[in-house]
C-alpha cells in the first residue's frame, strides 16, 4: 500500500526573523520562540465595574526557551484632546501577572520574555481576528532601574512590514551579553576651563583613529560621564542645542550619538555629523559599515553606515540603563556651530523620560522603531508626555465636555450652547449607527438662533486607520435636502455662511458622548455655497486644534460682510483688464509690463474680484534656503490689494498660505480700518522672532475668501493656516480646500 505525497508544505510568508503563521494566528522566531492570539477576553472577566467600546482586552501567548506565559493585552482607543485619536494595544504586565498570583518576574526571565513579546507586536500584521494595527504599543510595568516597577511606562512606534518583508533573518537572536549590566555616574576630579575645552574639541578633530582612546581617557578626568566595566558614555560637544556624545566599549569608538537633553526628557538618535566617526577599537582603524559612505561638507565630516546589532542592542541598554543613573552636572562645552562662544557652560538634567528615536532593532533586522520610556504618566507639554499620560489613563473617558471653554454642553438636551452669542447646535436624531469607534453613527443636527433654525446631516465616520478616530463629514448637500423636505424656505448666502462657519466650530469642539460616539479630530465638509454659486463638489477639511494658547478670544457673534462672499476670476494673461479702481488699476498694469517682458509668467498671475476692486496676485518672488545648508529655491511673494488695504503674503511654497508670513504693507487713509490698525511691513520668512501682526476678522475674510478661489481653476488643494473660529484666532487652526473633480 502506497500513501499519496502531499507535496511540499507552503513556505510561510518573513518579516525579519518572524515567520508569519495567519492560520494559527502565530508570530515564531527565527529560533523557534513565537507569539500567539489566544482571543479576545469576555467582557464580564475584565477588570473594573464596566468594560467601554473603546477598550478590549486580547490574550496572547509568549513562548520562549525557559518559559510560555499569557500575556494580557488591551486594544485601547486613546482619547487626546491635543493631539489625533491613536489606536494602541497596551501590554499590561500588573494586570496580567495578577490574574496568575504573580507578583514580578525575575530579570533575566522577563528581559526574554518582554523582547520575544514586544518584538512581536511591534511587527504584528493586520489580520482579520486582531482588526486593524495599531499606532503604537504601549507597556506598563517591569524591571527599571535595578527593581520591578508597576509605574515603569514605555511605548514603541509601530514597524514597516514592506521593509521587514524584504529581510530574512535566519539567524538567532542575541542580547545583551550581560543583562545586569550596572551603570554608575562619576563626576569630574576636576573642571575644565574654557581654553582647556577649545584645545580638547581641536586634539579629537585632529586625532587619527589610533590616537582617539588616549585622548578619551585623557577627557574623562574633566568631564562628567557614565561607565560600566568597559563601557563609558561621555558629553563630548554641542552642535546647534543638541549634545554629542562619545561612546566606548571593548570593540568601537563612536561619537555618532546625539542627544536634546531638556527639561522634559532626553530623546537619543544616532546621527551623521561626527569629529572623530567610528572607531574600530581592536585595530586603530576605521569602523568597516555595511554599504559605508563619508563625505565632508564645510567644516564637518559625515559618517553613513548601518550599526551591527550588537552595537544596537548595546545603545540600547544605555537608553534602558545608563542614562537613568545621570545626575545633574554643571560644566563647559563646546559648541561646533558658534563662532562667537565656541566653549559655554551648561547644565544637563537627570531625564524623565528618554526616546530612543529609531534606535530599536526590529525583528532582527536594520529595521528600527522608537521607543519611549518614562517613569510617571503626568502630563506635560510634550508630545511623549502627554501621548503617555492618556495612554496609560484608566479612567473613563472624558465623556460630555465641549474642549473650548466658550461653549457649554448639555447632556440631557445634547446641545452645544456658545455662552457668548447663544447660538446653538443640537443632536435631534441618530439616524443610524452607534457611539462605538468601531460603528459608523449618522445623525440629524439642528443649528438655533434669534433668526431660525436649519437642519444639519453629520456622519462620524468609523474608523478605518489606527492613527486617528473616524472624521465627522458634514454634509451640506444632504442638509439642504433635508431643509426643503421639512418644508424651510431657502436662505441667502450671507445667512448660510453664518450656519456654516458657527456649525464647523461648534462640531470640531463636539464633546465625546455615548450616544454619538468619539469627538472629532477632523471634519469634513461637502458641498456649500462658493463664488456666489452653490457647488456640490466643494471640500473644506478642518482640523480640531488646541494646542495654541488663545490670547484672542471672540468678542461677539461672526458676522460675514457680504462684499466678502463675491466671486473672483482668473486674470487671463492674453486679455487687457479695466478696473474701476486706481489702486487695483495700478496692479493690473504692473502684471501688463511683466507679461510683455516675460517676467514672472505662470499660470497663477492673479485673481480679480468680480466688482473689480479688489485684487489678489503674485508680486514678485524670495530665494529662501532649506535648513542647514540646502540648496536655494525660489519661493512666491502675494499681494492682496482693496480699496482699504494692502496685504502681502510670504507662503513657502504655492497652495500653502500661512497667516503668521502675513505682513500688512498699507492703510487707505479713507478706509474703515485706518486708526484700527497700524502697518506692520517688516516680516523675515525665515525668523520668527518678531512680533506677529493678526489680520482682524474683516480683513482676514477679505483675502481667505481670494485664496480658496484659486480652486476654480486648478486641480491642486489650497492650505490655508491661521483661521478665525468662534473661539477666537488661532494661528495653528488650518483648513484645505478644494473641489472633489470626477
């Protein structure tokens, strides 16, 4: 009897060292450690009295050489009134060990178990039984600084699969040869002085390779650092705020090692911009990259190579271990980039947290994410720290609160009241869906004031991305349909400006609710009235935005001048203009000239506005540089010019205006505004130092209103940063424009 082959087994599909196995819904190692989705938790098991929509718990099983554990995992969206709503997994290590009577884990057990799992995650596919992946993965608990800590924080940046696709790891993996690694701070027997600081930064330029490890154990007397056994890690110079730092083990020298250290944090990168490059240790000689490249440009030399990862996972344990051990210290260092005080004194905090940016080896290979670590979940005012402090938050979320101040939510009428004006929009209706993330929710709103009433349709979308909450889309199409069904009668473009303007605000600052789901992080607007004509295919995105202090709040009700809303209209290079106005006259004739002369000639010369006094169009052109030594381009100069005002505009680039480059060039002595508001022409695009000047609502409608009229005859969306709100200016609020072309 014969027994039919089956044939060859199908080979799984790689990233890196992890062989993805979707049908066992299983990560294995190169080594044979893997990482398997056991489920999904009934909600009746999780913790705390009530289980939200928003958060679910997933068990997964890490098995290692010395030991299989369960791991609890909890798919969690984090709401963040600064900043997008992210879709994080958080591995809970308290929470977890407590449903086995654990109460910490041994280091070298957990060191295996905690790489073997976040690994995995971080490198996680989208499958159909875990949704979509996340943004981030979060951690909380585990070994810190010599001791198991419940209040330990750390999260990672998700891996590039089309990277990690394209590399097979075959071989095992290899940690840190000794994980207990101790990490001790040693400060200076004594200070360096100025002179002996500038003759230290001369030597290391000067230093061929085998010269380097004397003048590091020269340094270290003078200089505070860190050192464990072999390994020291020193400040070495300062280049543009930020410290260099020179690092030495048995094998290399390198001071490709960065470091912002400020009051918030230290976040570690490794750079190119090195004086003595790296080292090999052993020889005396260069460090031998895979696919290396050095060049000089100016006075620094640049070094281009890909670490092996031992060297990474050694970094690595400095950002783990021995920064933790730093003390503050006081003393001089020299500054690459200044002329004027090559050596000053500075002072270098203890971190409370640290961010290894793009440091961390993922699934074994050149792929790397960022980690974060952090031993408090305060808030702050960085992006690490206030991401942290809502991630590992586990209270319920903020249910029922408008985010702006001036506005008042009520929770039995779900209406959102402005205390300064009265106008009022409410949620009527929930046409269909649910307040889950997950679900997609539409409803009918309904905007209020002394002059009547207008419908609203609003959709939350669900989400579709781990990076941000579903948008709200509100549908201006939709709700005029729904107006004329309920029997309204129409209403003019100035009042339906004034619907829109107040509606977007309100919605943008919509609290989270149960019944409608999460607040939005961006909304969208189809349809509306635009250059005096009603247009199905327009598109107006808005971001929620709170990061800006306001130091101007609304004074009263928004009210659109009508002589805004009129239409403007390409002027046609082939064709002489006539305009009533001497002011706009003069522009006019000043395009004529350069278009005879071939001077400035694009398909974007200027807008007129229909009435013909009023004009918008490019003035001339700047050469800016990128930073730090870019090559030079050519950026447009606007000017918007009325019968009252003139206005120049300093953008970057075309389609992306920013109100801060807005320099007010003229008053018309006749004008309304004369005495309001005084001239401010001097404007540097690339400093910022200065005062700004801030249009006022008249004058900022004015030129927004020129600005998204260019849609009409480009296919390109126009940006526009700086943006009047119910709540007041707010100069980081920014809105796109455009015209959705079939």
């Amino acid at each position: 009897m014969s027994v039919k082959s089956f044939g060859q087994r199908q080979a799984s599909p790689v990233l890196g060292w992890w062989s993805v196995r979707e049908a066992e819904e299983r990560l294995v190692r190169s080594d044979g450690a893997s990482v398997r989705f056991l489920g999904f938790v009934n909600p009746d098991d999780e913790r705390g009295e009530e289980s939200s929509n928003d958060r679910r718990w997933m068990r997964f099983e890490a098995a290692a050489a010395n030991r299989t554990i369960e791991l609890f995992v909890q798919q969690r969206d984090v709401f963040n009134p600064s900043g997008s709503r992210l879709l994080i997994w958080r591995l809970d290590y308290a929470f977890s060990l407590q449903q086995f009577g654990i109460g910490a884990l041994d280091y070298e057990e957990w060191i295996e178990i905690d790489r073997l799992i976040c690994d995995a995650l971080v490198c996680w596919p989208q499958w159909e039984a875990t949704g979509l992946r996340p943004a981030l993965i979060a951690v909380n608990g585990g070994w810190h600084k010599g001791q198991w800590r419940k209040e330990c924080y750390r999260t990672f940046s998700m891996a590039y699969l089309d990277a990690l696709g394209r590399n097979a790891v075959l071989r095992s993996p290899v940690f840190s040869e000794e994980p207990t690694r101790r990490w001790c701070f040693l400060l200076p027997a004594r200070q360096a002085t100025v002179d002996e600081e500038i003759t230290t930064r001369e030597r290391f330029a000067a230093a061929k390779p085998e010269e380097v490890e004397n003048l590091v154990f020269g340094l270290l007397p003078h200089r505070p650092h860190l050192e464990s056994d072999d390994r020291v890690f020193v400040p070495l110079s300062q280049i543009r705020g930020r410290t260099v730092w020179l690092y030495m083990d048995d094998d290399i020298i390198t001071d490709r090692i960065s470091v912002y250290a400020q009051e918030d944090g230290w976040t570690f990168r490794i750079d190119n911009e090195v004086v003595v490059g790296t080292i090999d240790r052993r020889s005396g000689t260069a460090f031998k990259f895979d696919f290396p490249w050095e060049g000089v440009k100016g006075s620094l030399k640049r070094e281009f190579g890909n670490f092996p990862l031992v060297f990474l996972d050694r970094f690595r344990d400095l950002c783990d271990n021995a920064v933790w051990q730093w003390k503050e210290a006081r003393f001089y260092l020299c500054d690459r980039r200044s002329i004027k005080d090559p050596a000053k004194e500075i002072c270098i905090q203890p971190p409370k947290r640290v961010r290894a940016d793009k440091m961390v080896s993922a699934a074994g290979t050149a792929v790397r994410v960022d980690l974060v670590t952090a031993e408090e979940a305060l808030e702050g005012k960085s992006y690490d720290r206030d991401e942290i402090s809502y991630i590992f938050n586990d209270d319920p979320p903020f249910l029922n609160r408008p985010i702006w101040e001036q506005f008042e939510y009520q929770t039995e009428a779900s209406s959102l009241t402005d205390r300064t004006t009265g106008q009022k929009i409410e949620l009527r209706e929930i046409v269909s869906g649910s307040g889950k993330v997950t679900d997609e929710c539409q409803g009918v709103f309904c905007y209020r004031d002394g002059d009547g009433e207008y419908l609203l349709v609003v959709t939350r979308e669900s989400r579709k991305t781990s990076s941000a909450a579903g948008q709200w889309v509100l549908d201006h199409e939709a709700s005029r349909s729904k107006n004329r069904q309920s029997c309204r009668q129409s209403i003019p473009d100035v009042r339906w400006h004034e619907i829109a303007n107040f509606s977007r605000d309100a919605l943008l600052a919509w609290p989270e609710t149960a019944i409608f789901g999460a607040s939005p992080s961006t909304l969208l607007e189809t349809g509306g009235c635009f250059q005096g004509r009603w247009e199905p295919q327009l598109r107006r995105r808005q971001y929620a935005h709170l990061r800006t202090v306001q130091s101007d709040p609304s004074a009263g009700r928004d009210r659109v001048e009508a002589i805004a809303l009129q239409p403007w209209h390409a002027i046609d290079p082939d064709v002489d203009t006539e305009s009533s106005s001497s002011r706009v006259q003069a522009a006019l004739r000043k395009l004529s000239a350069r278009r005879a002369e071939k001077i400035n000639q694009t398909r974007r010369a200027g807008w007129l506005r229909a009435d013909g006094r009023a004009i918008f169009y490019l003035q001339d052109w700047q050469t800016l540089r990128a930073p730090p030594d870019g090559d030079a381009y050519q950026a447009p100069i606007f000017e918007y010019l009325d019968e009252d005002i003139t206005l120049r505009l300093y953008p970057k680039l075309f389609d992306e205006y920013e109100m801060e480059s807005l320099a007010l060039m003229e008053v018309n002595p006749a004008s309304v505004f004369y005495g309001e508001v005084e001239p401010l022409p001097a404007f540097s695009p690339i400093w910022h130092s200065q005062p700004r000047w801030r249009p006022t609502r008249e004058i900022w409608y004015r030129l927004v209103t020129a600005m998204e009229a260019q849609i009409e005859r480009t296919s390109e969306q126009v940006r526009i940063k700086g943006l009047y709100t119910a709540h007041g200016y707010d100069s980081a609020a920014a809105r796109t424009v455009w015209l959705e072309r079939s």
